[in-house]
C-alpha cells in the first residue's frame, strides 16, 4: 500500500482538480497536475504540472512518470487512446474498461437498460428520418436532445418543442453523436455520490435535493427530503452499476423523482457539482473519498456532521451587477455561517467560479427547508443570478 506521502495524478486542472488537490494536501499527499493551461485553478497546489489537454496521450505518459497512479476530473478524455499506457501499468481509477461505457451518453442508456435500470426512454437521432423525422409512436413534444459527449452544464443539451426543432437538430448536428429523450414528468431532481473501493466496499453519501436555472445547478439541499424507500432505491442502483463495472472511484448519479417512479438521469464516473456540500457537512467529503482511494489508503465512511446542508453555486455576472467581485466576495465571507469555495476563474457570465456552503440546522424536513430559504435568500441578495445568460 503506498503511503501517505505518495503523490497521485489527476487529468484535468479546473475546480473538480482543485478540491481533490485540497482533499489530497489533508491526507499529506502530494498532487501531479495534467492542466490545459498554467492558469487553470488546480495549478496553484500541483507539486508536479503537466501542460497538456486532458486528451493529450503523451501529456499522460508524462504525468504517470511523476505519480503512482491517475484519477480523472472529468469523462473528457481518450479512453481507448490510454490503454495502451493501462497495459504498460499505469494505474487509472477508476480503471479504462469501467468507464467505457459511461463516457458516452448512447453506450451509457444501453447499459441502464441491459441492467433493467429505470431511465427516460431514449432513441439515437440517427434512428430517425432526416426527410421526414417524426417522434417514436407514443411520444409528444418536448423532448430533450443529448449530445452523446461532452456536455456539462447546459451546453451539449436542447429542448425540442416541435417538429420544426427536430428537423433543425437533425440538419446541423451528426445524428450518430446524439440521442433524444422522452420528456419525464418529475416533482424532484436528486443526486447520489457513492464510492466503491479496490476490496469492493460501497460506500455513500446523503441523497441530495438538486435545483436547476437555465439546465445549471443553481443550489444543492441535503438531505432530500424523500421517504426511506427512496433513498434505498436509489443506493441499490448505485451499487449495481457500481458492481456491474467492477468500478473503483467515484460515481455521481442523477435522478428524475415523480409519481411515476425514479429515474436515472445521467451517471458521471467522477466527482460532482451535487456533492460539494460533502466538504463541510460529511467526516469525508467526495474528494477525501476519491483521493483516499486512488492512493490505496483506507477509505472512512462519509457521514453526516450536521443536521443538513446547503450548496450555492456562484455563475459569474455581467456588468449589470452593481457590487464588483471584491465587494460581493467580501460580503459572503463577512457571513459567519458561510463556507466559500473561490475557483480563481475569470467571471465570464454564465461559468461556475465558486461555491458557498452553509451548514443547516434542524431536525426535521421542515425546520432544514426553513432554514435553507433563509440562507438561500441571503446569499443570492449578495450574489444573485446572472440575468439573460
């Protein structure tokens, strides 16, 4: 087993990259950085820096050379490119084959359904006529259209309200690379980060409650406020793609909750926007998580320090905000009951460039969701939503 002063490599330098970093300074691990460019926040507490983009093969090699093994910040990466440097024994958890199907939306709705997962029902574009595209029978507009790769935060995602937006989707993007999914009528959107250790141990954090503006998370509540049955539904899907894939890390999955069920969402193999609130309100946060177990050190149990927990994302504002980055920074750290996460990005309209977290007391679902508005109102009065982003 390595030990703690190991130092372990992570594709990618953006905030995911940065947390880990910190998560790793905790452990007294130090952190090998493959980071697009120098600026990139995850720099700043790297030991060793590659620049290269997550995609650059070479730029791999030459992180594993300072490293005893790789985590990935994101699913952005040449999967089939890399196995060659697998096969040579670098170590990347989770390991090449497990994430295979996960990277690409397609691959990753046929898993779902192979493993009689509860997921929208979903069709490739290239399924359809380009001349005369019409909705699969039983289904009605709006549909939601994913590209298979590489969206994140609204980008790579379309609501289609008619034929007319189908045939326009159809003409300007290559139909293998996206799928359409039927419309879910939801009351609740909820995520789940779960873990799975080298010795096959699950481990789990809280349910949460997501909220969404414009398709980007806009504020995160944990607990979720959901019925026992809920919850162990949702950790039994966990764990059965997590043993399914013999996958070893961190996965993120996103639900669909209504009368008509829970749905999967979306699975990312990695850590999540929906379990930053795991920094401060669990004894091992996501990031303590995937770094304990890229190291091979014990992996502790995740659980909750505090009655709830509240996550606010921060999007960067345009000119029409009236208090600048300094004063509206100053003002949430002015407030004792917050925590700030800062990114160090440039504030483009729109982009995540931080997160507060404040702790929320209560013990009941009431009490927290009372308590939770309160902050939510607090916070956003400082820092509100960008307008027209």
């Amino acid at each position: 087993m390595p030990s703690a002063e190991c130092t372990i490599g992570v594709i990618g330098g953006g905030q995911l990259a940065l947390m880990l970093g910190e998560a790793a300074q905790m452990r007294g691990l130090k952190l090998a950085v493959q980071a697009a460019k120098a600026q990139d926040p995850a720099v700043s507490l790297a030991n060793e820096l590659v620049i290269a983009s997550s995609t650059d093969v070479s730029g791999t090699k030459e992180l594993s050379n300072h490293c005893v093994g790789i985590t990935f910040e994101n699913e952005w990466v040449a999967v089939d490119a890399l196995m060659p440097l697998e096969r040579q024994g670098v170590q990347f958890t989770p390991s090449l084959a497990s994430l295979v199907p996960l990277v690409n939306k397609l691959t990753q709705r046929r898993l779902l359904d192979d493993l009689l997962i509860p997921s929208p029902d979903w069709i490739s574009l290239a399924e359809l006529n380009p001349g005369s595209p019409s909705l699969p029978s039983g289904w009605t507009f709006p549909v939601m259209a994913k590209a298979a790769c590489g969206g994140y935060d609204g980008k790579g995602t379309r609501v289609l309200r008619n034929l007319d937006g189908l045939a326009q989707l159809l003409r300007n993007v290559e139909p293998n690379d996206w799928l359409i999914e039927a419309w879910v009528p939801y009351e609740q959107e909820l995520a789940l980060v779960v873990s799975r250790d080298a010795q096959g141990r699950i481990r789990s954090l809280p349910l949460a409650e997501t909220h969404q503006q414009n398709q980007v998370c806009d504020w995160v509540l944990a607990p979720a406020s959901v019925s026992q049955l809920v919850e162990a539904t949702a950790y039994n899907i966990a764990a059965s793609l997590l043993t399914k894939l013999s996958y070893v890390g961190v996965m993120t999955l996103e639900f669909f909750y209504g009368s008509t069920g829970l749905y999967v969402n979306e699975v990312a193999p990695r850590t999540h926007n929906s379990g930053h609130f795991s920094i401060e309100a669990c004894s091992s946060s996501q990031f303590d998580q995937q770094v304990c177990i890229a190291a091979g050190l014990d992996v502790p149990n995740p659980e909750f320090i505090a009655d709830g927990s509240l996550m606010v994302n921060l999007l960067g504002l345009g000119s029409e905000n009236g208090d600048s980055l300094d004063e509206r920074l100053t003002k949430l750290r002015s407030i004792e009951a917050c925590h700030l996460h800062w990114y160090g990005k440039d504030e483009i309209p729109g982009r995540k460039v931080g997160h507060v977290t404040t702790l929320l007391s209560g013990t009941t679902a009431m009490e927290r969701d009372k308590h939770a508005k309160q902050m939510l109102e607090t916070i956003r009065k400082i820092w509100p939503l960008p307008l027209n982003w």
